[in-house]
C-alpha cells in the first residue's frame, strides 16, 4: 500500500504581498504628483503586474512525496535513494543551512519559513549528501518522505 501524498506549496506569506501593495502605492504617490495621470497609471500597473510576477515566482515551489519520487521545487529523487530523514527546528535549520552546510547539499529554502527537513541521499552515484528543503509542516514532510522511502524498501 502506497502511503498518503503529501504536497506543500511554498508560497509566500501575506504580509508580503501587503507590504508590495504598500510600495507600489507609494510609487503611485510619487508619480501621480509629478507625472499626467495616465502615465503614473501605466507605470503602476507594470510595477504591479511585476511585483505579482514575481511573488508568485518565488512562491511557486511545490514540495511533494507521492508515488515513489520525493520532489523539492525543480528536483526529484526515487524513494529508493532516500536515507534517514530529520525535521529541524528554528535553530537546527538556521545551524545547517549556515555554518554546518555543505556546499554540494541541494537546498530548496525560503526566509519566511524557519523550520526545514533534511533527507539523507543514499545514491553512490549522486555526489549530493543531503536535501534541505523549507516547510510549513516539516514534521508532517518529515513522515511522508519516511513511509515513502520505507515503502520503496519492501
């Protein structure tokens, strides 16, 4: 039996997306006092229609454990190279990321969230020892990604 999928969006929080509607209205602010109204309009939307872009580009990031492959953003992996698996705290995460990182590790993070889920890779033929990958919910990641891989053992 195939154990339960997990998916998990990285997106990024709503404070962000407030504090870019901020900026863009003050750029508003400036333009409308020294531009015509429609030019300060047209440069707005752009600026809107990038700050968007680029909040659902950074958030876009899905990170799933189903059907045998364990996916992080753009990677993925087989189950069965999957080794021991640890959902790190605040300051675990902060401590692998930083001074304890290995620069061959593959690393799926964003600043937002502050607890991250390490995977042990076990495949001899992938110079990558670890994952670290972000999470909202890094202990449920953490026993989806273990029944994943324990299910690709039997």
């Amino acid at each position: 039996m195939d154990p339960a999928p997990y998916d998990e969006r990285l997106g990024v929080p709503l404070r962000w997306w407030v504090q870019g509607v901020m900026l863009v209205a003050t750029l508003w602010l400036a333009l409308i006092v020294s531009l015509p109204g429609a030019l300060a309009w047209t440069f707005t939307g752009i600026a809107l229609a990038l700050l968007v872009a680029l909040l659902v580009s950074y958030g876009s990031p899905h990170v799933t454990a189903a059907d045998g492959w364990f996916r992080a953003g753009r990677a993925r992996i087989e189950a069965v190279h999957l080794g021991a698996v640890a959902a790190l705290d605040p300051e675990e995460s902060r401590r692998v990321a930083g001074p304890e990182a290995d620069a061959r590790a593959y690393l799926l993070l964003r600043p937002y969230l502050k607890r991250a889920v390490k995977v042990e890779i076990t495949d001899p033929a992938d110079p990558t020892p670890y994952w670290l990958v972000s999470s909202r919910h890094p202990d449920e990641l953490a026993r989806a990604v273990r029944a994943l891989s324990d299910s690709s053992a039997v």
